[in-house]
C-alpha cells in the first residue's frame, strides 16, 4: 500500500498510540502528494501526475537523515482536472469538492496535534485551489503551517535537458514528464503513440501567456486534438532518471527546511 514511500515514513501504518507518544508533534512534517487522473496524450497513463507525486516524495523520504520527523499521507490520487474532461478517463473533482477534502483532511491533522503540513502537488491545474486552502487554514488556526508546494518548482536537470520551446510550452505529458514515466513505469508508456502538438503561438510581444504572469483561461481542447502539449517524441529514461534523481534531491533539502522552519512573526 505505501508504493515509493519508505513504510516507517508511511503515516497509515502508525497505531494512534504511536502518534500520542510522539515527541515534538508540532514539528513533525507531514507530506500530502496529490495529482490527478487525467488524459495525458494517447501514450501516457492516467496516472502521470500522482504517480510523480508518489514517487518525488517517496525517494525523498528514503534518503532523508533518519533524525527529521516527517511522514507522507496515502496519495489523494484525485484532483481538479476539468480542463481535460473532454477526453475520456479524466476524473475530476470541483473546486469546491477538493477544498473541502483539504480542509478536513488538514483539520484532522490539526486536532491531533500536527502542525506542519506540506500538500506537495504534481498537477498544473490546481495550484491556486491548494493555495486557498493553505491560507484558510492559516488564518483559522494561527499556529498551523501549511505549505502549498509544487513538485517540479524546485531546482531540478530539465533546463539542461529540454529544449527552450518545450521548456515554455511542453507542459503536459511533453519531453519531461514522459521521460519521468519511462524511468517510473516503463510498461505504461506508449511511445509508439507519441505524437508532438504545440498550441499556437501567441502574437509577437504579447504579454500574455498560457500559464506565465498574464494567463488566459483555457480547455485543453482548445489547444490540443491530441490532448498533448509538448513533443514528448525524444523522451528518454536516461532523461528520466535524470530529472528525478534531481527533483528528489532537491526535496529531500525541502522537507528539511520544512522541519527546520519557524512562521515569521513582527
């Protein structure tokens, strides 16, 4: 059941007298992956996102210095995906329906006397529903530190990797991610089927992007008959493990500045 994530990391296979007798529960770390279910091209699992989740947070756990307290939560393997339900085998929750399972989920966690919670996401769609609930529960437990964190905002190899144009445009189910899936789940990759689709570009020296500063709303459909954005065609697993291993990095030093931080306060 715990998949990528170390069991003595895994929160579900504590007993409640586990967590009572646990010292220093305030500066205990708990993770929450989250992604989605969702198309992802004609050659990529639906699972794309919560699978890199999983497996971002799992493999930084198993390289975490033993003395830092921190547990990952089963994945919620559900999200905001409407902008792909158009495309048959995406499951999505509202916005409003994924603000409630958060809030309760990190209410619960609050009265057991948790008080850092990272909800470390892999899916583009849903960043500013996960802020929300960040800030909400801030604001009604003042002593609750919730992170809204984004797995792929962090250093990692895919600038060095990439092309510029499928750094800008290549943000799903592209170079990066199919190259992520061919090191996690070889078997359920298609490459057969990869076909690149960029969506159109916008005038010269518009100032408005798809997902940049000056973002317009969009369905994927609108920009994509294939439901890919990106070439994921020179995707390698050599590139895969690349990326990974530096995206794990990276968090294995982000969940540690997570147990080492303290809310500023005037």
């Amino acid at each position: 059941m715990h998949s990528y994530i170390p069991p003595e990391r895994f929160f579900p296979y504590l007993t409640w007298t586990d967590i009572q007798q646990m010292p220093n529960l305030d500066q205990v770390v708990i993770l929450q992956p989250i992604g989605a279910i969702e198309q992802h091209g004609p050659h990529l699992p639906l699972v794309v996102d919560a699978a890199i989740a999983t497996a971002v947070v799992g493999k930084a756990l198993a390289q975490l210095p033993p003395a830092v307290p921190a547990y990952a939560l089963p994945t919620l393997y559900y999200g905001k995906s409407n902008e792909h339900w158009h495309f048959p085998g995406t499951i999505t929750l509202s916005a409003q329906t994924l603000i409630a399972v958060l809030m309760e989920v990190g209410e619960s966690l609050y009265r057991a006397g948790f008080r850092k919670w990272a909800i470390v996401n892999a899916h583009g769609g849903q960043p500013q529903v996960i802020e929300i609930v960040a800030r909400d529960l801030h604001q009604k437990y003042s002593d609750f530190l919730v992170f809204p964190l984004f797995v792929w905002r962090v250093p990692n190899a895919a600038p060095e990797l990439l092309t510029p144009k499928e750094l800008e445009y290549g943000i799903h189910a592209g170079d990066a991610e199919t190259s992520v899936l061919l090191s996690l789940l070889p078997n359920q990759v298609h490459l057969e089927r990869a076909t690149a689709e960029y969506p159109a570009e916008l005038p010269p020296g518009s100032l408005l992007s798809m997902e940049g500063d000056l973002p317009f709303a969009w369905a994927t459909r609108d920009l994509s008959q294939s439901g890919t954005l990106g070439d994921p065609t020179p995707a390698t697993r050599e590139k895969g493990d690349r990326i990974l291993e530096s995206l794990v990095q990276s968090w294995v030093r982000v969940i540690q500045d997570l147990h080492r931080f303290r809310q500023p306060c005037v």
